[in-house]
C-alpha cells in the first residue's frame, strides 16, 4: 500500500503535535501529572498479549516496531526524569542530548522483551509523579536548555511534553492494532 505525505503524517503523529497552553493552570499540570501517573499500566494493558510476531511489526512505513516503540519510551521517559532532576538542582543546565532513533537500532530495543520496559516505565514513572506531585510553582518554573534546538524548557511545560508523548506512543500502537484487527 502506498501512502501520501498526508496520510504518512497522520501515522506518525496520531495525536497531532504538541501544542503548549500560553498560561498552564494548575489544572492542566495535575491532568498532564494523571496521564503519566497511569501511562505505564495503560501501555501494559494494551501490549498484553501481542505475539512476537506483533510486537515486531512495524507501526508505520519505515517506522519502529511495537518493541521499539516500548523499549524507547521507557528510555526517553528516563531522560526526562533525569532532566527535572538536573533542573531541580543546577540553575538552567544544559540537559544531555541522546539520539533516540540509534538507541532505538540497538540490540536490546529491537529484541529485548518489551516486559523489562514496561517494569522500567513502572519504576520511572511513580518516582516521577511522586517527585512531580510535590513541586512549589517556583519550582515548576524552573528550567533547563534542550540543545538540539537550544531551547529553554521550562519544567511544567516538560510535564505537557510527556504527557503528549505517552499518548502519542500509545495511539501509535492502538492504531496498529485496530488497523490489524488484533482487538
């Protein structure tokens, strides 16, 4: 099947990309806090089941498989928390850049069992929410710099940006499996 640039965009951003609120309430911050907070069972559930053969396959054209998908957000979502840390605890450091789609070539990514991520993501994500819960707005307001596109981030707009990337890893995957008929 051949698809054009406009259907090729929408199977890699299901969700549309993420677009910042001008004023984060902190309504959104604790609705962002409550999609992190139950991604990785979310993920879980949904993955549960899938053979070899599904976990394998790809979610689009020249895309990663499911198996990678998992193995990189647990690795992303472990930068992440490393970069509140670092934010957290040093005036506006520069975070370390990672890149994501070698790591996501590696041996462990392309044929590791998707289950240690998942424990990861687990692990990651109630030391995150745990941490995330119990920010002041000084601390919320904190920052660090993305080098790839020298970008100061402030830390309640890392909560959003995570928050979107659990649901558009998620939807990558529950399209795949809708589009395969494997409900």
């Amino acid at each position: 099947m051949v698809l054009n640039s406009k259907q090729l965009e929408q199977l890699r951003y299901p969700i549309g990309h993420f677009k910042c609120p001008d004023v984060i309430s902190k309504t959104q911050i604790e609705n962002w806090i409550t999609v992190l907070e139950t991604f990785p069972e979310r993920l879980t559930q949904l993955t549960a089941g899938l053979t070899d053969q599904q976990l394998d396959t790809p979610y689009r054209p020249e895309g990663w498989t499911i198996r990678q998908v998992v193995h990189h957000v647990a690795d992303s979502h472990h930068h992440s928390y490393i970069r509140f840390k670092w934010a957290l605890t040093e005036e506006n450091p520069v975070i370390k850049y990672y890149y994501e789609a070698l790591w996501a070539e590696l041996f462990d990514s392309k044929t590791g069992p998707i289950d240690m991520s998942l424990l990861h993501l687990k692990a990651v994500h109630a030391k995150l929410v745990y941490l995330l819960k119990g920010l002041s707005d000084a601390e919320l307001n904190r920052t660090f710099i993305h080098p790839e596109h020298n970008e100061e981030v402030v830390l309640k707009k890392n909560i959003g940006i995570y928050a979107w990337h659990c649901n558009h890893h998620y939807a990558h995957i529950e399209n795949l499996i809708k589009r395969e008929g494997w409900v």
